[in-house]
C-alpha cells in the first residue's frame, strides 16, 4: 500500500509535538495514532500491528 503524506512540513512538525505529549501520557495511544496516521492503518490492522485486541485499539483511539 502506497501513503503519500500531503501534509506541510510545519504541519507534520506540531503533529510530531503533539504525538510526543501524548506518548509522554500513553505510548501505547501515541503509537497507535502514529499508525493510523502515517501508515494509513485502520484501528483494526493498528491492533495487528500493535499486538493488542481490537477493543485495547479503540480504546486507545478513543482516548487520544
């Protein structure tokens, strides 16, 4: 799967400051949204990709 970021380099710069706050809370949501950001990932295949349940993925996502 092909993911072009489209965003503005001082865009992607405060999504960075603002993942590192929330890793700094919960790394575990942090590298969820990571996930589903950059790589494009669905809550679902971030969970895969995570080693946590479904449930654990959305709860995280609803979290962040």
């Amino acid at each position: 799967m092909d993911v072009a970021i489209t965003a503005a380099p001082d865009e992607l710069l405060r999504i960075d400051e603002v993942l590192s706050r929330l890793a700094a809370h919960d790394a575990a949501a942090a590298r969820l949204v990571g996930l589903r950001y950059f790589a494009g990932l669905s809550v679902t295949e971030a969970a895969v990709a995570l080693g946590v349940s479904a449930a654990t993925a959305y709860r995280l996502w609803n979290y962040a």
